[in-house]
C-alpha cells in the first residue's frame, strides 16, 4: 500500500530526487506525466518510482510544495491506466492510491521497473511521422535534473541487458590467452578445493575450467579471457596494459575532513593485483591500520588487541566495492581513512534502490564475477552483504553503516563511523535521559549529535534503518523535549544541539544537566527552539582576502547573466582554493541566490561528483560547505590545458 502522508513528508523535508516526483495535474494526465513513467519504468536499478499529484511549488522560497489537490480523481486514474498500456511499446504497471493532505485530495502513482527483457520502453510513434523532430528514440530515463530523452548510446545498457548479456563478459581489445596468469589458476584451484575439495570444475584443464566458469569466450583467435576472466587471473602487467586504472588507492587523511594542503594533501597507497590477490590485500591494509580495542578472553590471562570494525566487515565492504563497481568507468577505487571513520567508494550507482539495501533480492551488475567470488567466500551469500555488515555492526556496539548512491555522479559510497554507541562511557552518558523513555533510534540519534554536531532527517534514517515518517516523528519527539533545535525549512531542515542538550556533549563522563531529576522541565515550547541558521556561520570580514589575484580577478568579470559553464568553473576554482559554504559561494559570485545556486548548480555539481560536501552524512549540516573533488581537479586541469 502507497503511504500518501510519508510520500508528502519526504517532499517537504528532502525535495523532489530521482524516485519522487511532484506534478500538478489539475489539467489531467498531460505529457509531462507519461514521460515520468517511461523514465521510471526504464531506468536500471531504480527500483521505478512515485509521482504525487497534485502538489505545485510554492513561490515563498521557504515553503517549498503546497498541496491544490486534483480534479475528479476516478477520471484521472482511467486516463492514467489507459495510457500506460496504449501509449508504451510495453504495458507500464502502476499502482495508485489518493489521501488527503491540509484538506486537499492528493494522489499517490507508484511506478514498477519493468523487467530486462522489456526494456527500453519508448512511446509508440511512426518513424518519419509528425514525431520524427519531437522525439529522439521515443525513450525517457531519469537523470540528474529529472527526465529527459534518450539518444541510442543512451540505451545500450538496457539492450545489453534484454539480451542476457553482462558488462564483465565483454572481451577487451587486445585481450589474449597469455594474460591469464597460471599462478592465479592454480590459486583459484587451491582456494576452490578447501571450500569445497570434490567440485566438478576441479577435474577438468584449466581451459575446460574456465570455459565452465564463463572466464573466456571463444573467438577467431581460440579462447581469450573475457573482463570477468582478467579482473580474477590476470597477469598483473596484463591488467595495467588492459585497464590502467584498475586499482584501489587507500588514502590516510589526519582529522576529519578533507582539508586540503598543497604541501601534504595526504598519505596513499596504490594497490593493483587481480582480484584473489587485491582483496586480502586491501582488507589487511584497512586491518592494520584500524583503531584497536582491548579484549580479553575468558578463562586467558592474556589480553588481545582486535581491530574496531569487525574483520567481515571490512571483507565485506572491500568485497562489496569490487565486485559492484561499473567497469565501464575508468576510476579507481578509493578508501578514504579519517581518525573516526572510513568511506570508500566505488564507481557506478547501486542497481538497488537505497531504501532495499539489505533486502535479499540481489541485482547484480557483474554476475559471472560475483558468481566465482560467492563460490570462495570472499562475498556474503546473494543480496546479503548489506544485511550481514549491519548486523554485525550493531553486534558490536557500533552505528549503522551509511550509503551513499548517485546516479548523476555514477558512484556508490559507504560510510563506517567508529564510533561506539555501547561503549561505557556512552551508556553512562545516555543513562541521564533515564526518565525520558527514549527509543533506542532517539538514543543514537543524540549520540550522532554529539559526534557529528547536527542531523537530517536522511542520517536518522540511515543510522535505524527506518522510514521517513518514522524519522520524522522520532526526531519531533526530541525537539519538544529540548534536546534537539530544528534549523532550516522544508528540503532543508536539519537539528541541532537543542536547550537542554548536555553543554558538555563532547564529553562522555561529563555531569547530567539533572534531567532525570525534573523531566517535567523539559517540555520546552517547540516556538523556543527555532535555531536561527543565518547565525550559525559568522561571515568573514572579507570573502575576497587571500584569493588567488587571477581568481579575484575573474569574480567581477562574471557579469549578470553569464553562461552556465562559466559558472561552474568559477564555483569548481573557488571550491579548489578552499571549502566554502553556499551562503558565501552565492556572495562570491556577485551577490546571487543562495537557493538558484544550489538548485542550479551546487546540487548538479555534486551529483556529478565535481564538489564533495564537508559533511557528507548530514546533507542539512547548518555548517555544511563544498570543495573540490579529484574529479573536478581533473576537470579544471583539461579547462586549462
């Protein structure tokens, strides 16, 4: 069933994304509609998503969307049903379901992904017809500023896929028998045989072995190894002439933030090995390198250090962003490692949705390369990696992982804090909100808090796993109990360190603020807590001082209506002299509007993986600021070369 309440609450408090969209259609079912669901309907590992009707934007900056409601409802869900079976090349399926918002009626369209061997799914039209200007393949998918129509290169991984056929059986050019390294056989067949000594692949040569495992594919040249097939056994020299940028860089960064230094940017180490090699590789780099926490065993004298994170944990994650990277994109993979988390990142979006992460079902990107590392139990069984990390994390006292997937960027990112939410002193710490009966949700909450000084309704959800409304109603909790302040409006809002939130909240074993004591005294009036963002940040005195003179000098030059990729490169020049808020971008840039400036551009800009944000586990962060990715570094260097 189609909750229309938590579908609103999402758009107020994060906007509309790649799986929510708002439209008006007080008019009916018009093109704008249709193009929606097509794009849905085609875009991979999307998991489809939902229109809500009915809902126009506001013109007050702050409010976001109104509700206005829609017309004669039984007529619209006719027209609507009518046009995603005729107007397709294959029928859509929706599932709709209306509810009343402020008193007015608003419906709710979920729209299904449609199966492999369906897509693309493009408008019916007769070629050379009246259509033959209008639409360039009569294909939508969604991107990063919504929908938008297909060119044919567009569509050729859906093709791909509707004829069984995955990215990592594609045979490289230049690829030969001889870049298959024998010694990586015979470890495939030594690792093979301890998990499982009488597998029938085993017996057979090595290339009847490799045939089964679909690791060659047959050729004018006899059997050469396919992607799957180098990435597994490759000769290392083979795989840096084939695919040069096939590595993990593990980088060392002093703090938490990225801080950039031209003199010392940070410490890294370039890993390249086929895959039975670069993972235990990079999981003893991550191993060696973790904080240690003292264990003592029962019935032993003598104590054990053992690495914060759990050791299938880091497998996982190592494991996890090898096997689901887009191979397409000449990126390596990156393990950033702060002094109180880890994030790495992989290329390629998740092909699930992120509010299925952990679920069983597997969508895999690269299935004969999964399949081989299932079978040595390097990965977790099907779809379960996720679900196996979590649990393992919350058995260990530790937050919940957090994922990160953007599809205008092409890239997938999991956080791992260390920080531990069942430590002692947390417990004592906790132990002073006693009378106040907290969920165990609204505990961490307040833990991340004091860790990372604000939340978002989006980090909530990531730390407990639950729903948007859940989040909401949770964190409303808290903000009429004092504990929390809420900042910001609509897409915006984020919550911090409220009244009555312990004043020494960096510090575990400070003393309670006596709230166990007099709980009746917390029942802040929610108008007190408005925090006031604009005082959040104070201003320099002079945005100006210390800017590169050539940069100075263009800010001027930028005029009122400059071109887009003007703009861009300004926001990419400032971002590379140092982190910047979007307040003191937008005064940077000639005194424009903060909210064009991150609609506009900032967000696109991210998306894209150009900027990087300060804070990237709380979007909302009042001090959030942006600086430049390796990305955009790049992006500038080919500018001005």
């Amino acid at each position: 069933m189609i909750d229309v309440e938590s579908l609103w609450l999402q758009l107020l408090e994060e906007g509309e994304s790649d799986r929510l969209e708002a439209k008006e259609a007080q008019g009916g079912i018009g093109d704008s509609i249709m193009q929606s669901i097509c794009a849905f309907a085609n875009e991979p590992g999307l998991g489809g998503g939902y229109l809500l009707l009915g809902v126009r934007e506001s013109d007050q900056d702050e409010a976001g969307f109104v509700p206005i409601g829609v017309n004669d409802i039984d007529t619209l869900l006719n027209t609507l049903q009518t046009n995603c079976r005729d107007q397709f090349t294959a029928s859509v399926a929706i599932q709709a379901e209306s509810g009343r918002i402020d008193g007015n009626m608003l419906v709710a369209i979920k729209v299904e992904e449609a199966d492999d061997a369906t897509k693309p799914i493009r408008f019916k039209g007769i070629p050379g017809g009246k259509n033959k200007n209008k639409r360039k393949t009569g294909a939508w998918r969604r991107g990063i500023n919504g929908d938008y129509e297909c060119h044919e290169s567009e569509l050729e991984p859906l093709i791909r896929a509707q004829n069984g056929r995955s990215y990592d059986q594609t045979i490289l050019p230049g690829a030969e028998w001889d870049d298959i390294d024998p010694d990586m056989i015979a470890l495939y067949r030594q690792r093979r045989a301890d998990i499982r000594p009488g597998a029938e692949e085993l017996q057979a040569s090595d290339e009847e072995m490799l045939r089964a495992l679909h690791l060659v594919e047959k050729t004018e040249q006899g059997w050469v190894p396919n992607l799957a097939g180098l990435l597994l056994l490759g000769k290392t020299l083979s795989l840096r002439r084939l695919l040069p940028v096939h590595r993990v860089d593990y980088i060392r960064v002093p703090g938490k933030e990225w801080v950039e230094d031209p003199d010392h940017r940070y410490d890294s180490i370039d890993m390249r090995a086929p895959l039975l090699r670069l993972i235990p590789r990079a999981e003893a780099a991550i191993l060696d390198d973790l904080p240690k926490r003292f264990y003592l065993p029962e019935g032993q004298l003598q104590r054990q250090d053992i690495p914060l994170l759990p050791q299938r944990v880091v497998r996982e994650m190592v494991v996890n962003a090898l096997m689901h990277r887009d191979y397409h994109l000449h990126e390596p993979i990156q393990i950033i490692r702060y002094s109180n988390r880890i994030e790495i990142s992989n290329p390629g979006f998740s092909l699930k949705p992120e509010d299925e992460l952990g679920e069983s079902r597997s969508r895999l990107r690269n299935p004969v390369l999964a399949q081989v590392l299932y079978e040595l139990n390097f990965a977790e069984t099907k779809g379960t990696g996720i679900r196996v990390m979590r649990r393992l994390l919350k058995e260990a006292g530790l937050s919940a992982p957090l994922f990160a997937s953007r599809r205008g960027a092409d890239t997938f990112r999991g956080t791992f804090l260390f920080h531990h939410f069942l430590s002692d002193g947390d417990l004592q710490w906790l132990e002073q909100f006693k009378a106040l009966e907290l969920t165990d949700g609204q505990k961490m909450a307040l833990l991340f808090v004091r860790e990372q000084g604000a939340i978002d309704n989006a980090a909530f959800r990531d730390i407990n796993v639950i729903d948007p409304l859940a989040a909401s109603q949770q964190l409303a909790k808290l903000r009429q109990l004092g504990l929390l302040a809420q900042g910001g409006k609509g897409s915006a809002t984020y919550y911090l360190p409220g009244p009555v939130f312990p004043t020494c909240n960096t510090t575990p074993t400070c003393e309670p603020d006596n709230l166990e004591a007099q709980p009746d005294n917390l029942k802040v009036q929610p108008d007190n807590l408005e925090a006031q963002p604009d005082n959040l940040e104070a201003q320099p005195d002079n945005l100006f001082a210390g800017l590169p003179d050539q940069l100075a000098q263009m800010l001027p030059q930028l005029g009122q209506r400059p071109p887009s990729e003007q703009v861009r490169k300004l926001v990419l020049r400032l971002c590379a002299h140092q982190a910047y808020t979007a307040e003191q971008l937008a005064a940077l840039l000639g005194g424009r509007n903060k909210k064009y400036l991150m609609s506009h551009y900032l967000m696109a800009m991210l998306n894209e993986g150009w900027i990087e944000r300060r804070y990237p586990s709380v979007k909302n962060h009042p001090h959030q600021a942006y600086f430049i990715s390796d990305k955009g570094r790049q992006l500038l260097a080919e500018a001005d070369s």
